[in-house]
C-alpha cells in the first residue's frame, strides 16, 4: 500500500496511524488556520444539530403516544399496540442502523475536505453515499422485509398475550418500514453532508416539516379521518414513512440547486466513482457493523429478554426506552457536531483544536445527560403514567408504576457513561478512528447485553425485567469508560484521510460532465 492510499484507507486503527506528527501544529500551520471561534462555533453547530435530534425524538414520542391511545375495540389492549409497535421499529432499525452506520462517514470526509478547503469533494461523497445506500436498500433492505413474518413469529414469545397478532402487527409495522428504507437513507446521507459542511439549519428545517407532515399523517391514518379508515399500528408506520419522504425535499432541492451546484459542482459528480465509494466503505463498514450489532442486541434485549416476563414488562421497558431517547438524542446532536467540528479542524491540520472541540461538547452532553438522570429518578413515577390512556384500570396503572420505578432508576445510573461514549464516539469518528470503537461496541454489547442480561433473567427470575436493564446499565457504563480510554491515548490525531493539494477530481474518474 502506498502513502497515498494509507491516508484514506477506513481502517482507521493503528494500521493507519502515521507518526505522531500531527498532534500539535507546526507554527506555519496554526498561522494557516486559526482557531474559527472556539465555543461560539461549536454551538452554532450544535444547536441546531441538537434541535434536529430532538425534533425525531419527539416524532419518535408522539407516534408511541398516539399508538397508545387506539382504541382496545379494534382486537387490543394499549399494551399490544406499544409493544407491538416497539418490536417492529426495532426489528425494521437492525437492518436500517447497518446501512445508516456506512453513510455516516460522509460527515467525516464532507468536513474534512472542509477544512482543507476542499468543498467540493464532499459533492462526490455525497452522491456515492446515495449510491452505497441504495446498493444497500436491494441487498439487505427489502430481504429482510420479505423475511420479516418469519422473524417475528420466532422473536415473540408465548409468554406474550396474544403472541399471534404481537407478531402480525409487528411485521407489519417493519415491513413497512423497510420497504421505505431507501427514502430514510438518501435524507440521513444528505443530512451527515450538510452537516459536514457546517450548514446544519438545512438539516433542521427538514427535520420540522417533516415532523409536522408525520403528526398530521398519523393523526388521519392512525384514527381514521377525513373518510379514511383507522389503521391502527400500520398507520403508524405510513405516517413516519411520509414524514419521512417530506423530510427529504429541502435538502435535496438545496443541493441541486444552481447556486449551491456553482460552488461545490454538485450535479456534475452524480454517477458512482469506486474511488469514493471504496473511502466510504473502508471507513464506514465498523460503523455499519456497530450500529447494527448494537440494535441486534437491543432487539434481544427488548423483544426476547424483556418480552419473556410479559407485555406489562416490554410496555414499561418501551416507555423508558422513549425517555431514554429523549436524553440520548440531544446527545446525539452534540455528538454530531463534534464529528463535523472535529473533522473539520483535522483537515486543517488542527488536531488541538480538535481535542479542544470534542471536549467543549463532551461537557455539554455529559450536563444534559446528568440532568436528564436526575429527573428519571425524582419523577419516574409520573413519567411512566403519561403513556397510561385514562380509561386504564388503577390497579394496571399501579402495576405499570410499579414495574416502571425501578427501571427508570436503573436507566438514571448510566445516563452520564451514555454521554461520554456518544460525544467522544462522534470525536473519532469525525478523526477517523472507527475501528477500534466498533470493535468494541460489539464485544461488550454481547458481552453485557445479550450474556450477563440473559444470566440475570435466568439466575435472578425474581428481580423480572429489571435483571436484563442491570446488564445494560453495565455495557452503557463499560462502554464510555473505553471510548474515553481510547480518545485519550491520542492516536486518533495522526489518522489523515484527506491532502490538502489543490483539488483534482479527475484523478477519481470525473470531469465536468460526470464520470469518465
């Protein structure tokens, strides 16, 4: 392998690594490239980027929200429904969190090529991410969907009332899901490009209208409106889906537009370059494999390790999961934000001012985070009862409450290690570094997840579901403490996947009229 191909191969551990010569800038290069603002930058990134994330978590909330106010006379209890639907969005997210793991990195190389002023390269990387996503949308997508029935017969369990129709719906709701995956790819690709190129405010208009068209959607497909029939869980996913497709437009319409083409040669670089597309993959593929090994295990965890103690326990277990993703999506906002900044300052060769950027959001996700866990412990029991419809009988909310409690505490005790393995996560990722985070992730998610979630529910049957959420609070917990580790050794800042020479792309196979 020659030099040149070392500096944009994705196996950013230690078999990229150069010599610690990057670590502090020479003085000709700080002088080149000043630090951009500090604190100020890294908010003006981050909250809209924050906004963003909240804005899919609420989408997130009151789809669950909605579903738990259908009507028990359609063949249901609002338990069947939530569960029902929580199965299905995690069962469809295994196989979109691979895919969505690839495009990711567009992120990296659209902000690094940023900073090495370089824009226009992140117009390839964005096209072949819709590319690598679309290739994965036939070979892994639209299987899974087609296999999905089988999948959910053999997940859930007998222990669940009415295991048959938990099932039926759950397809249902993934197949859909999936079939519509390559919608929710392109707007995650072209969302990391915009993010990459520091304009996150395009990623949040999209992200309210299409929040706002899933709302009404689901409000006319869910209850039946305005002459069309109530569809119960399946509209739930219609919705989505279609909040979803709306959510796409601006972006896609901002980056073919003529303005936008005139400085980053955005329509020109539409057909796929093996080039770029082999620097997606290299980089991309231990982020493909880390989100989808850790939506297995949580699927898992959820679905077979929960669901073997009742649809009481998988209703709480998904009320929780909707809080949790309320602290853990602003997290991911930060965390992405620090992936553009960290990028952005790596291609100009500022791995200080990078250091400095992942810890200013660190620090803020690690606040938010701590907050959010406080308020899990204190009102836990009011939170669980704003998913409780009103007609519920005392004693099932009292069980629900019950049930609940603990496992809010349980999910407090890791909110803070969340935080840390989000941010510094994203820091490596924006350096490049995705290997050895990968790696990582799947040993302990299988380690504490799956193993010592599985031991506490056959060794500890008494404690019910909250044996499993033990094992999570561990792997969360374990998690953070190495991804910490691992940012501090440093070897992170000595990754290169971008020069810093005048661009020529068609030494990737383009010309002002595409691909050569």
């Amino acid at each position: 392998m020659n030099d040149r191909q070392s500096n944009v191969t994705g196996d950013a551990g230690d078999a990229v690594m150069r010599p610690d010569d990057r670590a502090a800038p020479d003085a000709r290069v700080a002088e080149a490239h000043p630090d951009p603002g500090g604190l100020a930058e890294m908010v003006k990134i981050a909250a809209p980027t924050v906004a963003t994330m909240t804005s899919f978590t609420v989408m997130q909330f009151v789809d669950k929200l909605m579903v738990s106010r259908i009507d028990a006379g359609v063949g249901g209890d609002p338990a069947l429904f939530l569960t029902a639907q929580g199965n299905g969005g995690i069962a469809s997210f295994v196989p979109i969190s691979i895919i969505m793991g690839l495009v990711t990195v567009i992120n990296t190389f659209v902000s690094q090529s940023l900073g090495a002023k370089r824009p226009e390269r992140g117009s390839a990387y964005a096209w072949n991410g819709l590319w690598l996503g679309t290739l994965g949308w036939l070979v892994l997508l639209l299987p899974a969907a087609a296999l999905m029935p089988l999948v959910m017969r053999g997940l859930v369990g007998a222990e669940v009332e009415n295991p048959e129709r938990v099932a039926t719906l759950s397809a249902q709701y993934a197949q859909i899901l999936l079939v519509g995956g390559v919608i929710t790819i392109a707007t995650k690709a072209l969302s990391n490009y915009f993010f990459g190129m520091h304009k996150p405010m395009v990623v949040l208009a999209a992200a309210l209208l299409g929040n706002a068209v899933n709302i009404g959607a689901n409000y006319v497909l869910i209850f039946g409106h305005f002459g069309v029939p109530a569809m119960g869980v399946t509209g739930a996913a219609l919705g989505t889906l279609i909040g979803t497709a709306f959510e796409l437009i601006i972006p896609f319409a901002i980056f073919l537009s003529p303005s936008w083409n005139r400085r980053y040669a955005t329509r020109s670089q539409w057909r796929p370059s093996t080039k770029f597309l082999r620097d997606l993959f290299r980089v991309g593929w231990p982020g493909g494999a880390m989100f989808g090994n850790e939506l297995i295990c949580f699927a898992i965890f959820l679905i077979v390790l929960i669901g073997r103690f009742g649809e009481d326990h998988s209703m709480v277990g998904f009320i929780t999961l909707q809080y949790m993703h309320l602290s853990f999506m602003p997290a991911v906002g930060i965390s992405v934000a620090i992936t553009a900044t960290v990028g952005k300052c790596m291609g100009m060769g500022r791995p200080d001012l990078a250091a400095r950027r992942a810890w200013m959001g660190t620090a803020l996700a690690c606040a938010y985070m701590g907050v959010c866990a406080v308020a899990f412990v204190v009102f836990r029991g009011d939170l669980i009862e704003v998913f409780v419809p009103d007609e519920t009988p005392p004693e099932k909310v009292a069980l629900w409450v019950e049930l609940g409690g603990p496992i809010m505490i349980a999910a407090a005790a890791f909110q803070v290690f969340d935080a840390l393995a989000v941010s510094l996560s994203g820091g490596l990722r924006g350096a490049g570094d995705t290997v050895w985070p990968g790696v990582a992730t799947i040993v302990l998610s299988w380690t504490c997840i799956v193993g010592l979630g599985w031991g506490m529910a056959v060794v500890f049957p008494e404690m019910g579901s909250l044996g499993p959420w033990i094992g999570c609070a561990v792997y969360i917990s374990v998690l953070g403490l190495a991804l910490l580790w691992r940012f501090l050794q440093g070897k992170w800042k000595s990754i290169r996947l971008v020069d810093h020479e005048e661009p020529d792309l068609t030494a990737a196979g383009y010309t002002s009229d595409g691909l050569v």
